[in-house]
C-alpha cells in the first residue's frame, strides 16, 4: 500500500483487521522507531458500542505494563480518528503455530501456560477481566516469548458494563458457562475456564468442544463433561490432564482459585521436585545367586559307574540333529526378520536426527520401537550433548533413551555430566525421569542375533561331546 499518515506515524502497511479496527505496521517519525498502530475505520467509528470498547481496551492498556503484555505506548481518544500505538510482535501467534505444526509437545504448552498465567495473574490483581482468550491473541515474538493482546473485550471489574443486556461477547469456542448464560458474575476465573480450553487446543489440536453450529459448541459448554487430553495423547502427563479438566468445570467454584496457583502447579509438572536422582546411586543391581548348586564332589563319589553311564542309542545324535536344524531355521528367520526391521528403524533414525517438522513424530516412532541399535542409541546421545539443538529434540530423543533402559544404561555417566551441565529446566527434568527410569532398570544388554549363534555353537559342541564321551566308555568297557 501507498504510504499515509496519521500523525505522528507514518502508515507502512497494513498487518490485519478486525471487528474492533485495523492493525497498521507504522514508523514512528520522533526516533524512527518501527512500531503497531491499530485504529478505528470511519466505517466502524459510528457504532457506540465498538468505541466505547475501543476507548476501553486504550484505558486498559495504559495502565498494564507486563513482559507478557502487549506495551501501548498511548493513542488517543478524542477526535474522529481513533488510535494507539503498541510494540509490533512480530513472530505471528499461537494460532498460526498451531496451525503449522498440528499440536504443541507437552512441555511446550506448559512453559507457553506459565507465562499466559503471568499475565493473567498480573492483569486479574488489577481487576482486568480480558474475557477472549484464545490462540490468536496470545502473540509469539522471534524468541518464542508469548504476549497477551486484544483487550477490546476486556471489562474491569465494578467498572461500566459493555455487554448489552442477553447477549453474551467472546468468542465461542473458548466461552465460560457463565460468560453464556450471563451468570454468575464475570470473574477471573472466567478467564482460566478460557485457559483449559486454550491449553486443550494447543495440546490436542482442537478445541475441548466442537458442532456443527455455534449453537451447539456452546450447548456442549454448558452440558457436556470436561474431555481428557490424556484419552487422546497417550504423552500427557497425568497431572497436566487433571488441572485442564479442572480448568473446564462447570461451575466456576470447582475450578482452580487464581492464575498464580495455575501456574505453580504446570511447574510442578514441569519440574518434579520430589524426584531426586542420586548419581552414586546409579549403578546396576547386583546379579542374584542362582539357587540351584551342583552335586558336591561327595556325592559324585557315591555314584557307581552305571549309574553314570547309559547306554548309547541312536537317539542322541538325532536329538543332536534336530536341534541343528531347528537352530539354523531360527537364525536364519531372525537375521532375515531383523534385516528389514532395521531398514524401517535406519528410516526413522535419519528423520529423527534432522531438525524440522516431523523430527518429534519420528522420535516417537523410535521410542515405541522393540529393540533400537547401539548405533542409533549413541547418535541419540550425541544429540542430547549437543546444547545448540532445540529443546524438544533433545527431550524426545531422551524420551527414547528412557524407554529402552537396557540398551540404554551404559549412557548414565554421559546423562549425569549433560544434567550437572544442563541449562534448561525442561531438558534438565526430562534427564532426572530418564535417570531415574535407568536406575530403576539397570542395563542387561540384549543379545540380539548372537543368542542364535551361541544356541547353534551349544548345541553343537554339546552333541559332540555327548557322541564322544559315549564311544569313549564303551569302548573302555569292551
């Protein structure tokens, strides 16, 4: 577009619009400074309502200034042209990353539900009620910190009332039972029943409640029992699913009683702090003693020559076939078996060790696999020292690690020096359960294919012996 002015700002281009104004990438002309301007349309300036909320969102964002908050640097409210300037976040929204990847991994959502409770929490103790959270208008910057905008629905508590008399304003995939029907009173935790719903979102994909109608989503709201995130994604942990079905109760009394207690228990999923690994104790259990003894040297006296020489038979060197044949068949099965499984799991492991879009997906796959290949398990290792791959990465492939404990032990001194190391508070929590899983199974390395080679070499040697030791005594015998 042609540049305009709307002083003091010049008007670059426009970024979006909306019901309550359009959003304008500006150039500030008293330093030059790249800023947001967001203003109301002559269209849209006659409707009363719509100014009065715009009026309202500029009051209320004056007065809120938060790290997790959009920052209005002011506007003004008096001639026809109605405006105000805001920073420009410019790393799209939740909904656009949710629209990119499908769903957000677990940790993720839970560090992204700390900062939205910060906000929450910072604008509720100043009674802002902000009544339309949902992933569009939690704003991403470049380094991936959320910001909460959009306040053009938001009211304050004991202040004048926008909503007419029978009608209800949000959006209705995210509404509170009480924003339907109009009562109770509006209330913070209106917000947080928003929350659940926002967090269910992001972490399923989809809203808690969808139809064929508006109608219907919002009978759903007011009827229907909270869904469990955990019945769809099998990786929720069970606590995070507890607090979001809280969160979508009924009755705002049931749900949890502020922002702040919100986010002290996703930390607490996020970092468990009642499982402490204790690195000395780490080490594999000690073999048991078998309890079967062999015959004592007293005792094999005691047996006559008969009795421990039977004659020979035909039988023997049969059995001693047989097991042969069977033996080879069952290696033969294996490595062929084995051949192709490997194939499939190489696949896997070279989308897995690659950063983009299907990274996490094939992690999963790894970690669901029977057996993975030490080759494989020590390039996960790798990634998981490597600091400079992204944080999901690192805890999926540590996620694998944990569900193959007995490939995986001889990695618990790489693990301890990664977590006396570890920056990360999610990767460094992810490396406590993986330690504490290694600990509780310590490593019995698998055989794989050789079980078949030493089955074959045993039998071998066993039958021989056996043919041996036979011709041997009778022989001695005459």
């Amino acid at each position: 577009m042609a540049s305009k002015w709307i002083w003091p700002f010049e008007l670059i281009e426009k970024l979006g619009e909306g019901g309550m104004g359009v959003v304008y990438r500006a150039r500030y002309v008293g330093n030059n400074k790249i800023v947001a301007v967001k203003l109301l349309p002559d269209d849209i300036a006659q409707n009363p309502t719509i100014v009065a909320r715009f009026d309202r969102e500029l009051e209320i964002l004056t007065q809120l200034r938060h790290p997790h908050i959009v920052h209005c640097f002011g506007g003004t409210t008096e001639s026809k042209q109605r405006f105000y300037a805001m920073e420009l976040v410019e790393g799209g929204t939740l909904a656009d990353l949710l629209k990119k990847r499908g769903r957000i991994s677990w940790d993720h959502v839970v560090e992204y539900g700390i900062q939205m409770c910060d906000a929450l929490q910072y604008a509720h103790e100043r009674g802002v009620i902000h009544r339309d959270l949902k992933p569009a208008n939690f704003l991403l910057t470049k380094a991936g910190k959320l910001k909460l905008g959009d306040f053009g629905l938001a009211t304050i508590v004991a202040g004048q009332r926008l909503t007419v008399a029978g009608r209800t304003a949000g959006t209705f995939l995210y509404m509170a039972p009480e924003q339907i029907r109009g009562k109770p009173q509006i209330s913070n935790r209106t917000d947080l029943y928003a929350l659940g719903c926002v967090l269910h979102e992001l972490l399923t994909g989809k809203p808690p409640y969808l139809g064929d109608s508006p109608a219907e989503v919002l009978h759903k709201h007011l009827k229907d029992p909270p869904p469990s995130v955990a019945e769809q994604m099998l990786d929720c942990p069970p606590q995070l699913d507890r607090l979001i079905i809280q969160l979508l109760q009924k009755d705002p009394e049931q749900r949890p009683a502020s922002a702040a207690e919100v986010k002290q228990r996703l930390e607490s999923v996020l970092r468990p702090s009642l499982v402490h690994v204790d690195p000395l104790a780490l080490t594999p259990a000690e073999p048991i003693s078998p309890l079967l003894k062999s015959p004592s040297p007293d005792s094999e006296a005691e047996m006559t020559k008969e009795e421990r020489v039977t004659p020979l038979s035909w039988k023997w060197p049969a059995a001693v076939v047989v097991l042969l044949l069977l033996a080879i068949g069952g290696w033969w099965s294996a490595w062929d078996t084995t051949a192709q499984v490997r194939q499939l799991e190489q696949m896997w492991a070279e989308v897995a060790l690659k950063q983009g879009p299907a990274q996490t997906v094939a992690m999963e796959r790894l970690a669901a696999w029977d057996e993975i290949s030490p080759k494989i398990l020590d390039e996960l290792m790798t990634l998981i020292e490597a600091e400079q791959e992204e944080d999901h990465a690192r805890m999926a492939a540590l996620r694998v690690l944990a569900n193959h404990p007995a490939d995986s032990g001889r990695f618990t001194a790489r693990l301890i020096s990664v977590q006396k190391e570890e920056q990360s508070p999610i990767v460094r929590s992810e490396l406590d359960r993986t330690l504490l899983t290694l600990k509780e199974r310590p490593s019995t390395r698998r055989s794989g294919g050789w079980l078949w080679l030493l089955l074959l070499g045993g039998v071998g040697a066993g039958g021989w012996w056996v043919w041996r030791t036979r011709l041997w005594e009778r022989w001695q015998r005459g």
